[in-house]
C-alpha cells in the first residue's frame, strides 16, 4: 500500500511508501479529503478521480486529495498515481508539468 499526496496551490504529487512514515496526514485538518483505491474500489473510485467530482482549488476545503492506494503492487500503484497526475492535468493546468515524487 501506498499512500499518495496531492497539493494543488504548489502543484505536485507526494508518494510514500512506508506506511510508518510521520509525514502521512502530517496537517490532519478537518474534513480532511482521503479516498482509498483498492481492487474492490477501482471501477468506482476512478470515474470519481478523472471527473469533476474532486476539484482543487486555493482555499483549504479544496487545495489537496489523499489517496490511499492498495493493490498489493508497490510499482502498479505508484504507476496509478502518476495516471492520477496526468488526469488531473487536463483538467487543472498547475499540474501541467507537475512531477510525482517519493518522500518515504
């Protein structure tokens, strides 16, 4: 399982890869936006993901996403989530460019 960060107002993608890492849910603000992506939630979560049903934007109910991503592949799930990047991009030009990058 991997954990994935998405931040729009400096756009970029955080993967990590550990799940005792202390940066994961480091802000924990409320109403923090988290989905999790398994086998059993793919063909609903990703429509969800390559939608308008997650819309970013510079305020704090809207500047990041969460994803917990478990498909028992480290390399597939990190491939998912630079597809995640790509999707968003064509909806949000910040992330035009935007690169996925591992923490921990």
């Amino acid at each position: 399982m991997i954990n994935v960060y998405v931040y729009y107002p400096n756009p970029h993608l955080t993967i990590y890869t550990k799940r005792t890492c202390n940066d994961i849910g480091k802000m924990k603000k409320p109403g923090q936006r988290t989905e999790k992506v398994t086998t059993a939630s793919f063909s609903t979560v990703v429509p969800m993901l390559v939608s308008n049903k997650f819309q970013f934007g510079a305020t704090a109910p809207k500047n990041d996403l969460w994803l917990e991503v478990d498909f028992d592949d480290e390399e597939f799930e990190k491939a998912f989530a630079r597809y995640v990047l790509q999707q968003f991009a064509k909806r949000y030009r910040p992330f035009n460019g935007a690169h996925a990058k591992t923490h921990c």
